[in-house]
C-alpha cells in the first residue's frame, strides 16, 4: 500500500529538501522521526507516535492503511532504514 502524508510543501526550489524531509518526517506527527520504527506494511513512525496511536486502540493498526499490523524488532528496524 502506497500511503504518503498530504501535508508538504510543493515549492519546486524545496524539491530537494521536501523529499528528505518527506523520507525523514512520521506521518503521525509530521516532525522528524524519534526513535523511528516500520511496520509489517513499512511505513514507518516514531516510536512514541505509535505507542501513542496504539494505548487507544484494542488491536494494533497502521495510523496511515489501518492494516492490523505486528510490530517487528526495533532494533532490526533502525539498521534497516540506514
Ligand atoms: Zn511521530
Ligand atoms: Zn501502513
């Protein structure tokens, strides 16, 4: 599932950056990852955002597809992403 975040700028001198900042920014709250982690539908959060999503819900879903999802090693995780 292809889900990308509607909140960026589309300046095209910004192009650059936007997509950096894009690659770089959790869906959830729209800053830069903090501790990020992926999901087994790899988007990807900061950990706290999801921790967050996830005390209010009774099943663990993606924020972004809603796909009930497993959380995978964050550990593992942060080496793939590099
Ligand atoms: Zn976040
Ligand atoms: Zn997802």
């Amino acid at each position: 599932c292809i889900v990308l975040p509607a909140v960026f700028p589309a300046s095209p001198s910004d192009k650059m950056s936007s997509n950096l900042v894009k690659d770089l920014s959790c869906p959830v709250c729209h800053d830069i990852f903090k501790e990020p982690v992926v999901l087994s539908c790899s988007h990807s959060f900061c950990n706290d955002c999801l921790q967050r999503w996830w005390t209010e819900k009774l099943i663990h879903t993606c924020p972004l597809c809603k796909e009930i999802t497993l959380l995978n090693d964050p550990t593992h995780n942060l080496v793939a992403l590099q």
